[in-house]
C-alpha cells in the first residue's frame, strides 16, 4: 500500500491555507494518487488521531495548539525543532518512525533570502509568543549583532532572553511603549495577532530596512502597508507559510524542487477569494 496521505492538524483548523498549498504542489508535481486534508484536533484528541495512522499517511502539518503537544508521541525531531521545542511537519517513514521537523526557521530564512536579505547587524522583534522563539532562532544564523524583543511583560520579557541563551542570540528587551524605536532597526520582525501593530504604522520612519510581519490575513497590514509606501522592503506572512510548506512537501514526498510560484499563486488566489 503506498503512502500518499498527508493533512494538517490544529485547532481552530478552517482558516488554515495549508490544504490549498499542499495541494497545488502536488498537482504540478504530477502526484495524482496524493490527498492532503484538514482535521480539527486539539490537544486532547492528538494521541487518539496517531493511534488511527496506518502505513498510507507520509506526513502531516501540525499548527497551533499542537506544536509542542506532538513531540512526546515522536520518535525523534530534528535539532531545528529541539532548539525551540516545536514541531510543525511529522514525516511518517517507510519503517514505522514519526519524525518532527520545524520548517517555520528555515523557511523565515528563505523568505528572507528571497528579499536579499542574507545577514543584518541588528534586529527587532515585536511580539514573545511561540512565533517569535522561532524568529530568534532564524536570527541566529543571519543576526551578527543584537536583537532586541519588544514586549508587554517581564514574564514574556524573561522568556525572550531565555530563549536568546538557549539559541545563541543576545537578546536586549524593551517595554512594548517603546515599540516605534524599533521600526529604525536594519530588521523588524512582526510576531504579533492582527491589529497589534497598527498604532505603530505612523512612526514608520523615512527609507526604513526590512519588515517581516509573520500575518496574511488580512494583508497588508496597516504597519505593512505604511512599510512600504515609505520604500522599505515587506516580508509577508504568505510568504513564510509558501517557503515552509515547499520544505514540507519536499520531506513528505521525497520530489524537489517543489515550484514556489505554483504555491503562491495558489495562495494569493485563496485569499483573495476570501
């Protein structure tokens, strides 16, 4: 029996993009026997949903609230999603292994790349949530300087400067009212819910770097859009969500390269119709 099931699982799960993704990849890859489907699992129903696996499943997404819940019932992850404790692609192996990847930082960095940004001095992080550990750890290979995280508590604050110990990052942190100093660093990554950001669309300074808002929908942003009438280059959240579903398909179904355009195409097109 061949493996050419594959899904993404989270909670809530309608929104999720990942289907139509998945989907135009293996429709220009010529994979016609493939399925990739959505199931609404929360972290309850997780264990029950592997138990139900049988040898036609290859892979799966996972989103949130599942990320850190999946590891115990892994065989092994990958050190990329060890250094942040989250997994979001489970590959299902011809011998019976689950093994956990995390495509979210190595797709920030291709996104990233595609713009032309390779490396920068210094960087901002809006935000302390699960999406900005994965930010450090991207930062980690491209940031030579130091990153400073922007938030809303001495908790959160703690948390980032952990983070940055355990990734190898230094990390400065500042109270979220000072939020529009970081909008003059070379980098500013945006890990924030909609609507966090747009009170700072006004303090975007003239000639700004480089705005990576993690967000798609809706887009642009207001900070995104304020980004870019001032001539900054804009990183969009379709555009991490094409490059780690690209480095997904390629482990679930052993093809590369996996076309890029198609996904986005295919991707814009949803959102459009939204």
């Amino acid at each position: 029996m061949s493996r050419h099931r594959a899904a993404v699982l989270g909670s809530p799960i309608a929104h999720s993009l990942s289907p139509v993704l998945h989907r135009a990849a293996y429709a220009e890859l010529g994979l016609t026997d493939w399925s990739y489907d959505r199931f609404e699992v929360d972290e309850a129903g997780l264990p029950g949903f592997f138990e139900r696996l049988d040898e036609t499943w290859a892979g799966l997404s996972l989103t949130m609230p599942l990320k850190r819940a999946v590891i115990p019932l892994l065989d092994g992850i990958s050190d990329t999603a060890a250094s942040v404790e989250a997994v979001n692609t489970v590959v299902l192996t011809e011998d019976g292994r689950r093994v956990g990847d995390n495509t979210d930082i190595p797709g920030m960095i291709a996104a990233l790349r595609e713009r032309g940004v390779e490396k920068v001095e210094a960087a901002a992080v809006l935000g302390a949530g699960a999406t900005a550990s994965s930010a450090l750890a991207a930062l980690s290979r491209i940031c030579t300087g130091e990153v400073t995280a922007y938030v809303r508590s001495r908790a959160r604050a703690e948390e980032m400067r952990q983070w940055g110990e355990r990734l190898g990052v230094g990390v400065r942190t500042a109270d979220w009212a000072d939020a529009a100093e970081a909008l003059r660093t070379p980098l500013v990554i945006a890990t924030t819910p909609a609507g966090t950001t747009d009170a700072l669309s006004a303090a975007v300074p003239d000639a700004p770097g480089t705005l990576f808002d993690v967000l798609y929908d809706p887009w642009p942003t207001a900070l995104a859009a304020a980004w870019a009438e001032r001539g900054g280059a804009v990183v969009g959240g379709l555009d991490l969500l094409v490059h780690q579903a690209v480095l997904q398909v390629e482990q679930m179904t052993g093809r590369t390269p996996v076309p890029l355009a198609a996904l986005r195409r295919a991707g814009e097109q949803a959102l459009e119709a939204r």
